[in-house]
C-alpha cells in the first residue's frame, strides 16, 4: 500500500506544483494577460485527458508485467525534458496568434513530462486494485487531490517568496527523479500480487453502480465539464479584476481539489437537498458580484467568488461520486471526467470569446446549473429539496445586500434600506417565508407537488432572470469587443447637461477613459490625465520642451495625445488590437491632435526591447507606463529587466512616468525599489480631485528621471500632492525571476 500511496501523492504534487511554475514562464512573453492562465488551464486540462487515454488504452493490455515496463521506460525517456524550464517563443507569432502559441509552447517544453504525470493517478488505481481487489481504489483518488492541493500551496507561500524560477525548476525535477523511483517500487509491488482475475472480483463499495451506460457517461461529462467550466471562469475573472499572478491561478484550484477530497470518500460532505439551497444563494451573489464588485476591498471580493466557485464544485463531485462505476471501470470514469474537464475549460477560453462579444460567462453558466437542478428536482421531486430551495431565497434576500460595500453604513441599515427600496424583494422575501412554514404542514408534507411547485417557483423564475439579464446590454453600449486580452465596452451617458455628456471606454470592469462630447470640451484630458495628474505635471514640464518624443505604452482612448504640440512625435504600445480599434473609431483624441502619432501592436516591453536592440533614435523624452490602472497589474513590465529597457531608451534629461494608480494593489514600492536600483530620481504624486469634478479620477503617479534637476520645478517639486520617499525595508526588487503581489494587497 505505501508504494502506490507515495506514487499516487507525489506524481499528483509535480502536476499541479508545474502547473503555477510555467504560468510564470510565459506570462511575460503573451503580454501579461489574466487570459494567460486560462488557456494554461485548457493546456493542463486537455493534457490531462491525453494521459487518462493512454491510462486507459494501457490498462486494457492484458498482461501486467507488459503495462509496467512500458510505462517505467517513458518516464525514463520524459528524464531528458527536464528541469521544466520553457524557451521563449517568436515574438510575432506570439502576438499574431497568442492561444495557438501559447498551447504549442506548453506542449512543446511540457507536453511529454505531464502527460505521463497525468496518467499516474489512473493507471496506478488500477495496479492497486489488481494489487488488492478487495480494497476500493477511490480513496486514491482523494489522495491523489491532496498531493495536488499540497503542490498549490506551496508554489505561492512558500516557493514563490523565496526561489527564482530557476531554482524552482531544478528543485521540482529533484521530485521528478524521486517520482521515477517511487514508481519502480510500484511496478515491483504490482508484479509480485498474485492476483490471477482480481479486476472481476467485487470491491467493498456495496452503493456502486452495477454497470455503466452512455446516459451515466453522459452525466459525467456534464459535471465534469460545468466544473471546470465555473473554475475557467472564475479564474478569469479574479485575474482580469486584481492581477494574473500564481496567488490568483492557484486559490480557485484549491477550491477546485478540496471539493474532490471533501466529496470522493465515503463520508463525503455533500448532500443534494443541502446543496440545492445553497446554488441558489450562491447563484444570486455571484450574479450581485456583477453589480457591486468593483466597488469591494479586495478580501470580500476574493471571499465570495470562492465561496460560489466551492459551492458549484462540490454539487458537481458530489454527484459524480454518487454515480461511480465498479473499480473494474476506474479508467473509464476517470478519462470521461477528463475530456469534460477539457472540453469546460476550452468553452470558456476559445470558445466564448470567439463567438461573443460580451463576458456573461459566469451568468450563464449559473443560469445552465439552476435549470440543470430544477430539471432533477422535477424528476425527483422532494419535500426536503424544495424547503432547501425556498430557505435558499430567503438567505438570498437577506444576505447578498449585506455582503456590498456600504461605505460605513451598519449593515442592518442596508437591510433595511434594500428592502424598502425594493418591494418585490420585500414580497418575495414574505411569500418565501410563508411556503416554508407550510411546508412542515401534514398536508403539504405528503404532497409530491409541493416539491414540483418549489422547483417551478424559484429555480424557473431564478434560471430565466440570469438567462436574460446576462445577455441584455445597458443603455448607452455603443460597442463591445471582445479578445484575449478581455472585453471592451463603449458606452454613452447622457445628461440634461450637454456639458455633462460622455463617453466611456471600459476593460473588464475598469474604467481606461472618458471623452466628454461637448464641442468646448472633447478635448479636455480626463480621468487619471487631467493637469493636476502626475502626467500632467509631467507634460507640463515637457512643454518647456519643442518636438518632444513621447512613448506610452498602454493605449486607452489615447488621451494623453490632447497635450501634444505641432512637432511632437507620440507613439503608444497597445497589445490589445481591439483597443486600437475602440480608439480610432469611437474617440478622437488620436485623430485631433496636433502631435503626429504612431500606434504600435504589440508588448510595450518586447518593442520597446526591439527598438534597443536596433539603436532606434531618438531616445524618449518621457516615457509613460500606463498599463496599471487596470485592477489587473502585468507584473513583468515593472521588473529589473523591464527597468533596464526603459532606462536605455530614456534621454539624460527624461521621465519615466509610471501610472501605480489602483484599488487593490499597492505598487508604489516596486517602483521606488526599481528607482533606487538604477540611482533614478523620484517623485510620487497623488490628486484628489474635488468630488463636483466627476470627470476627474483620483490618481497616484510616479515621476523618475536619471537628473534631480529634472524634477526640480514647480509643477512636480513644488505640488503640495507629492508624498515623501517610503520605507523600503523589506522590499524585494521585482525581477522576471522572482516577484510576489501578496505583501502588495490592500
């Protein structure tokens, strides 16, 4: 028992450590997109299912000894792939194509290694069962998902903060070897069981199915599928709303794992009628986050798509374990699950942004799962499910207001204030109450239509409000697009003041600029540009300057183009082409200009590199890095390498102006650290804009410069906005080797 234990947790531990490693591999070479670690969870996905194929194909040769040897002999061979360190792709193919190189990337530097990982976990539950036919293999796989959870926590906590990526690749091939040499003792094991005809022998799970249908196949591959589905999604949306960083890969994966160690044993936490409750409640403050997280702290709002994705998990694999197969079909079960867990995870990284262009993938997905258990429920109608269901509405209605930001506000007083705003809430809210007091009535109690009626009731009504309200657009959407690099909306409001009147250009949930459509004003630098910004001080100073060279990298609307002068020559570095599109046709910062102005696809970094390596001239007299705004932070544009870059295409008596204005990371000692790191002079600039000034955003700049003289005006030096130096003790300089967010959220 102890060889397969061992090989079974170390070889899940190597696939899900190797996993967060290779994120950051190639995070700075696709642009840092919170895209990235979605289509690395298609890659992980689809090479999970290839080695449930070969696990399975294998396991049908009839000879046992002929299994071990060819299996040892592979993973003897995958020795020359290691240390698991990835090779840089071409840099065009990686912007013109991003998902297509991206996967060949991964399977090219990782393929081979991980498909044999992958087939362990199968392949070795089948060796125990002919091992031990009398033993259930299943607790493996509980097994095999703690080693996976263990190989997550530790990449963030505790390999993350202390090795480079190097010394991350070479520890985990030590594994690897140690792995190899767990598995011949699993193959010694396995060969000397005399076990003549184990796999028709029954196992000690008298609850099992007898035999497995296309229909049982079916439901498998749906479970599996909505799960990896929900974790894609969810993944996608903390990543795209903080930072794509391993911190944020590996939490919902952790949720993901737990769910099948909490439900793959025979004291499994889920139960159905519970569970129906909480979907709904879970459903309606995912379906809230929508609506009221941009304006969440980072902690509640990490805390609540976890708790949804939790929920949705563990329904999934609670169902799944209800419906195993005999340990005779082990593989089979397993390489179902897998194809639908690629399958999920390709619908929401290729799949939904090819054929939308709205991000409504979480809605919809609620409203698929909602309908999925009204469609049970009505097959199977219970009185405990349908009272689950209607406690379930009520905890929605009381609950999900309490969960917003409140601004100070006791929460009993959201309550209150929600209700009274609400009547409909507050009637359903009445009527909930009232059928679940009759519910425990005799006569409803016997009735099997009470239960239909629950079904019909709240999940009908709760299925069609997603179905809608995630597919309606607001009023004033102008446009939306939608890529690898997220979703891209235009939006117009209007006011009975035409000076009032603007128009929006988000990504994701952040707002990137704002043009006011009065013909006085379209002009006016808005949002994080205004005058009194640190960019604007900024460009204040350059104006002393003729035929400046300004570089952005980070597009938006162009806005920063409204400070340009006849003579002046402003290139932007946008890697989203959507954006570029969005810029050109909806806004007219670009085309109105006085400054001539260059836009240019692709990684400001890489260009920026590009043009280094090919002594382009001039240097930059300031160069503006704006691609932090966002709530999702590309880390590898504030490394060392990132810094050097930026400081060989810096004229002597240039800026570097670094946008660090955010709501849930603080960024302003990765930068203060990369200032003194390259004896750069510094100021950092904060404006609070007059709370009338609608049109201006709070913003937090700062200004470097190889000269202190430089700085040394009264537009920068002498703005009463500008913060002292902070203390630096403590902080670690970023590096494309080694950065960590976690001491950095707010």
């Amino acid at each position: 028992m102890v060889p397969f234990a061992g090989a079974i947790f170390l070889g899940a531990f190597l696939l899900f450590l190797v996993q967060p490693l290779a994120g950051r591999f190639v995070l700075p070479w696709f642009g840092g997109s919170a895209s990235i670690w979605t289509v690395c969870l298609l890659f992980f996905q689809s090479a999970l299912f290839v080695g449930y194929v070969y696990a399975h194909l294998l396991n049908r040769l009839s000879s046992i000894r002929r299994q071990i040897a060819l299996h040892l002999g592979l993973l003897l061979g995958a020795l020359i792939w290691l240390p698991p360190v990835l090779d840089a792709p071409n840099s065009v193919t990686a912007a013109e194509a991003p998902v297509l190189t991206l996967l060949g990337t991964l399977l090219r530097d990782l393929g081979p290694i991980f498909i044999l990982l992958a087939a362990t976990g199968p392949l070795v539950q089948s060796w125990y069962y002919r091992a031990l036919p009398r033993q259930s293999p299943y607790w493996l796989y509980a097994l095999s998902n703690l080693g996976s959870l263990l190989g997550l926590l530790v990449y963030p906590f505790v390999l993350e903060p202390w090795l480079t990526r190097s010394a991350q690749a070479w520890g985990w091939a030590g594994g690897f070897g140690l792995f190899v040499g767990l598995m011949i003792w699993v193959g010694l094991r396995s060969q000397s069981a005399n076990t003549p005809g184990a796999t028709t022998t029954p196992t000690s799970d008298s609850d099992e199915v007898a035999g497995v249908t296309w229909g049982v196949r079916l439901k498998w591959f749906l479970l599996a599928a909505l799960g990896t589905s929900f974790l894609a999604a969810t993944t996608t949306a903390l990543t795209a709303d903080v930072a794509p960083v391993p911190f944020l890969w590996v939490l919902p994966l952790v949720v993901y794992l737990v769910s099948f160690i909490v439900t793959f044993t025979s004291r499994s936490i889920y139960h159905p009628v519970i569970f129906a409750g909480l979907v709904f409640l879970a459903a309606a403050m995912g379906m809230d986050l929508r609506s009221f997280g941009t304006q969440m702290t980072f902690l509640p709002f990490l805390l609540v798509h976890l708790f949804c994705l939790a929920v949705v998990c563990i329904t999934c694999h609670g169902e799944l374990y209800r419906s195993r197969p005999p340990a005779k079909h082990l593989t089979d079960f397993y390489l179902t699950l897998s194809l639908g867990g690629a399958i999920g995870t390709s619908i929401i990284a290729v799949v939904a942004p090819a054929l939308t262009n709205v991000d409504n993938d979480l809605p919809t997905l609620w409203s698929l799962l909602l309908l999925l258990i009204g469609g049970a429920s009505w097959q199977n109608p219970s009185r405990g499910r349908a009272r689950f269901l209607w406690a379930g509405m009520i905890a929605a209605i009381l609950l999900v207001p309490l969960i917003r930001p409140n601004f100070g506000i006791p929460a009993i007083e959201v309550l209150r204030s929600f209700l009274g705003h609400q009547p409909l809430m507050l009637t359903m809210l009445v009527l909930a109450v009232i059928a679940l007091g009759v519910s425990f009535t005799p006569l409803v109690a016997q009735s099997r239509w009470f239960g239909r009626a629950a079904v019909v009731m709240v999940l009908g009504n709760a299925a069609t409000y997603y179905s809608f309200t995630s597919w309606s657009q607001p009023d004033g959407t102008v446009q939306t697009l939608r890529g690898f690099y997220g979703l891209i909306t235009v939006m117009d409001y209007d006011h009975e003041d035409e000076r009032a009147n603007a128009r929006y250009m988000s990504h994701g949930t952040t707002t990137h600029g704002i043009q006011l459509r009065h013909e006085a004003h379209r002009h006016y630098p808005t949002s994080y540009y205004t005058p009194d910004s640190g960019i604007g001080r900024a460009l204040i100073r350059q104006n002393q300057t003729p035929n400046r060279h300004i570089g952005v990298v980070g597009l938006g609307i162009g806005t920063i183009a409204s400070y340009g002068m006849t003579g002046d020559l402003i290139r932007f570095f946008e890697i989203d082409e959507n954006v570029v599109t969005i810029a050109n046709e909806h806004f007219n910062f670009l085309s109105e200009t006085s400054a001539e102005t260059e836009t240019v696809l692709g990684d400001g970094r890489l260009k920026l590199a590009a043009e280094k390596a090919a002594g382009v001239t001039p240097p930059y007299d300031l160069l503006v890095l704006d691609a932090f705004s966002s709530d999702a932070v590309p880390t590898h544009l504030l490394t060392r390498e990132a810094f050097e870059i930026y400081v060989a295409r810096l004229d002597v008596d240039g800026v570097i102006a670094v946008n660090i204005s955010n709501r849930l990371i603080s960024l302003r000692q990765v930068v203060e650290a990369q200032a003194r790191a390259f004896d750069l002079h510094f100021a950092h600039i904060i404006h609070h804009p007059e709370s009338d000034d609608w049109w201006q955003f709070p913003s937090e700049w700062i200004l470097l410069s190889p000269r202190h003289e430089t700085l040394d005006t009264p537009a920068i030096n002498g703005w009463t906005g500008i913060a002292a130096p902070s203390d630096l003790s403590g902080t670690t300089l970023w590096t494309d080797e080694f950065s960590s967010i976690l001491p950095l959220l707010r």
